[in-house]
C-alpha cells in the first residue's frame, strides 16, 4: 500500500514541463512574481508555486488590474512636484519685473521737466485799469457788416468776371448769367416798337394830308401803341441788365461762390457740402480803414469808460503786433453772444455789448472776420489814442 501512494505524486509532477511550453505574458509573470513575494511565510510561497503554475493566467487577468493602477499613479505624484517647482519661478520672476518697472516709471514720472517757451509773447495789458474783450475785424461800413450779393433772376453762369480780392468799383461787372431768351424778348419788343411807330406815322401823315381820312380816334389809338410798345421794349432792358450782376458799391471782393456752368437763383448759389444757399459774391468796403467790433461782457459793461475817455489797443493774436485804436460808437444792444474765440473757459450763454472802433490798415496782416485781443481802457486827458503804429 505504501508503495502505491507515491505514483500519484510522480504523476501529478509530468505536467511539469508543459506549464513552460506556452508563452505567458510577461507582465502577468511580474504580477504574479510580486505577489508572491508579498506573501509573509515560505511555506505559503511553496505551496503556491505548486498550485498556482496550472493557472497562471487567471490570476493574471484578474489580480493583475487593481495593482496596475496604484503602480501608475506613482508617476504622476512625482511629476507634480517639479511643476509647482516652475510655477513658483515664473510667479517670482513676474514680481521682480514689477517691481523693476514701477521703479522705472516712478523715476521718469518723477522727473521735473522745464517748461517750453511760449511761441510767442503773450499778451499784456497796455493800461493801469483796462477791460479785456474779444474783437473782430469789419468792413469800415456804417452797418459794419460784408455786402452780400445776390442776383435777382434764376439761370446758369456764363462768366465770372472778377477774382477773390480784387478792388473793384461801383458798376463793375462780376458775373454773367446766361440770357439768349430775355434777349430775344428784348429784341421782340424792339421790332414791335417799329412797327408801332411805322403805323403812327403813316397815320400821322394820311391825317395831316386829309383830316377826313383818318379819324382822330384812330390816330390817339396808334398813338398809345407806340407809348405801349416803347414801355415794352424799355421794361425788357430793364430785365436784361439783371442778367449781368455789377458792383453796387466800391470796394474789396471778399469771396467768389459762383462757377461757370452753376445754376444759380435769386436765394444764391445752393452749396452742396453745407446744403445751404450761399450770396454768389461777398465783398468789403476800401480796405483804407477797417474797423474792430468788440464784445465787451455784460458784467463789464459798468466798468465801460465813457466815450470822451476811451481808448483802446489791438493786439493780433499769435504775434506781438499791436495796433491803436479809434473810438467809433456803442452799438446801444446787448443780445447774446455769438462770437467764439475758441477758448476752453469761454462762456456760451454770455450777453455782450458791441463797441465799435477804427484803425488805419496800412500794412497790418488783418482780414474781416478775422478774431483779435483788444484792451479797452480809460484815457485821463479825454484825448483818444492816435492811428500811428
């Protein structure tokens, strides 16, 4: 009996070698490799070596997974630290440029910088106690204002015949609007004139020959034709004129707004950036003497020296040119203030005074229209400032 019970063993040892015929995998054999070792006590590793051979690949496929996942999770906790690492770096280097460029901009901010000259003198009041006003230069005209000229019929022009600050006199022609149809009428008129005069006088002549061949009434009748057409013919010259636009007065052409080809009307010519009607032609006065509207501020209106002792001097603005002034008049109204000098602390809702004064051109570089600084002050003598540069 005893003989018999060690075959089995012997038996159960064959397999043996074909446990190492099939490949296994070799990340099953480490698994299985490292969980062996886990194991505390030898005898457990010797028994298992024999019992688990046989199976192999189940404990592989299902032991194996759990210890994949805590093995490649140590990985990642040790890439962690070398980012956090770099990050701090990156924070620390952003902190040291700031502060680098807060230093830089508190020295350049900090740095007091010399102030640049003015480009030219600024202005000065020329008097102990004087009133600062805003001026502008006219047209020594006795309203003041430019003469703005407009036709009185509608057409297209034909010619321009003056330029922009051309002196002109009284008559001279400025621009010609087309009129062969007012002309034909013109000499329509004319040839029924002719013929009305043409039938008087045959009229005329038949009655003196022979009272009885021609009645009175008949010869007042051709009478009245020839008043009637010579009225026509007249009145048709009238209108003829309208169609060359002459100079009403002397003066200076300011500005030309009429183009040959452009249709014009009796409101001017339509300006299609503005859309507005603008005169054909703006002229001036001579330009001998100009004149300087001021607006004096309703609030120094009280501070107004009387005009047997007022004076006042013109400073163009952007030189040191300075000019004296002559006291024309008050313009007695105060209306509200549209005269803009382009000054960040002018005041829109101002009323003002209008004071008229007058100097002598000559050479100064002014133009109407043209903004000016002017000092209105109190002469003690009563004896007002003379026009001599």
């Amino acid at each position: 009996m005893n003989t018999d019970e060690p075959k089995p063993a012997i038996k159960a040892d064959e397999p043996k070698p074909e446990t190492t015929t099939p490949a296994p995998d070799p990340k099953a054999l480490e698994l299985t490799h490292e969980t062996k070792v886990d194991k505390s006590t030898p005898t457990a590793n010797a028994e298992t070596k024999t019992a688990v051979k046989p199976e192999v690949k189940p404990v592989a496929t299902v032991k194996s997974k759990p210890k994949v996942e805590l093995e490649e999770t140590k990985p990642e906790a040790k890439a962690v630290a070398p980012k956090t690492a770099g990050g701090n770096k990156i924070i620390f280097s952003i902190a040291i440029i700031g502060i680098l460029a807060g230093l830089v901009a508190a020295y350049i901010f900090g740095t007091v910088r010399k102030a640049q000259p003015p480009v030219f003198k600024p202005i000065n009041n020329p008097f102990e106690s004087a009133i600062y006003a805003n001026g502008m230069i006219e047209s020594d005209l006795p309203s003041g204002e430019n003469i703005n000229i407009f036709p009185q019929i509608s057409g297209p022009i034909t010619q321009v015949l003056v330029q922009e600050g051309q002196s002109v006199s009284a008559g001279t022609p400025l621009f010609d609007i087309e009129d062969s149809v007012q002309r034909a009428n013109t000499e329509l008129a004319a040839a029924n004139l002719k013929l009305a005069r043409d039938q008087y006088d045959k009229d005329r002549a038949a009655y003196d020959a022979d009272p009885k061949s021609v009645s009175k009434d008949v010869l007042d009748t051709a009478g009245d034709t020839v008043n009637q057409a010579t009225a026509a013919l007249k009145a048709a010259k009238a209108l003829l004129e309208y169609y060359s636009v002459k100079a009403p007065v002397a003066g200076v052409v300011l500005a030309v707004n009429a183009a040959v080809g452009g249709y014009v009307s009796s409101q001017g010519n339509y300006d299609s950036y503005t859309e507005l009607f603008d005169p054909l032609v703006v002229m001036s006065g001579p330009q001998d003497y100009m004149d300087v509207r001021c607006y004096v501020d309703e609030i120094l209106v009280s501070r107004l020296p009387s005009k047997w002792h007022i004076q006042a001097q013109m400073q163009i603005t952007g030189t040191d040119i300075k000019v004296p002034l002559e006291f024309v008049r008050v313009q007695p109204y105060v209306s509200p203030k549209i005269e803009l000098s382009n000054q960040k602390q002018e005041q829109v809702d101002l009323r003002v005074l209008p004071v008229i004064f007058r100097f002598e051109k000559k050479d100064a570089p002014v133009y109407p229209g043209q903004m000016v600084d002017v000092f209105i002050g109190q002469d003690a003598t009563g004896a007002n400032a003379t026009n001599n540069y």
